[in-house]
C-alpha cells in the first residue's frame, strides 16, 4: 500500500510541473550564433598563447561575435515570456514568431503555441489539416 501511495505521489507532480500557461509579452534579438561562432575562433586563436589564452580569446570572441552579428542585422528572434509564477525569461524562437499576448507553453528552452493558439494558426493560414 505504501508503494502505492509514493507511486501516485511521483506521477502527480511529474504531471504538475508540465502544465505551464505562458504569455508572450515582447520580442527581443537573439545573438547566441554569433557569440559562439566568434568564441569558439577567439578560443582557436588564443590558444596559441597557452590555456590562458585561450580562455581570454574565448571571451574576446564571443564579444566580438556578438557584435558581427548586431551589426550584420541577422540575428535571431527570441521572445520576453511570463510564466505563470509571474517571472519574467527570455527564451528562444528561431523559426516562430508570436505576438505579444500569445499564450504559449514552455518546453525547455524553446515556446510552443498552446492547443488554443496552434488552431487559430492554422485558421489563419487557409489550412485544413486536423491537429493531433
């Protein structure tokens, strides 16, 4: 019987820390390629001068990639979420955009439009496919 009762415990808060209604309340720009692009050169670079060298080169890389990237205008695209404790993270979105109001649920590092908001994409886009 106890084991039971510690099994159902386990599964009702796995199950609870999965329900996350998350709100959409800004973009930002995303320029982690460019700081781990120029890192990672800076770090080859400063390699050369020893373990601390590459340490520092590290850092100088990824500042300076960071700032390629800004000044190229390609960054990516990752958006201000407030969760529903009230907290307030940014998270990445590369290959969505949302709209300030959107509700989302958080997987990770990354935002998924909720049931709501995946039905009334597909409204939007004239596509009749059912969702599963």
């Amino acid at each position: 019987m106890q084991a039971f009762g510690i099994l159902t415990l386990t599964f009702s808060l796995l199950a609870l820390s999965n329900v996350q209604a998350d709100e959409i309340i800004g973009e930002t720009e995303d320029r982690t390629a460019g700081q781990s692009a120029g890192g990672m050169t800076g770090m080859m670079v400063g390699a050369i001068g020893g373990p601390i060298g590459a340490l520092i080169g590290a850092g100088v890389g990824a500042l300076v990639g960071s700032s390629g990237q800004e000044a190229a205008n390609s960054g990516e695209h990752a958006h201000q979420v407030r969760t529903d404790s009230g907290t307030v993270k940014t998270v990445r979105s590369p290959n969505r955009r949302f709209a300030a109001g959107d509700q989302v649920e958080t997987r990770g590092n990354r935002p998924y439009p909720t049931s709501a908001g995946k039905s009334a994409a597909l409204a939007d886009n004239g596509d009749t496919r059912t969702l599963r």
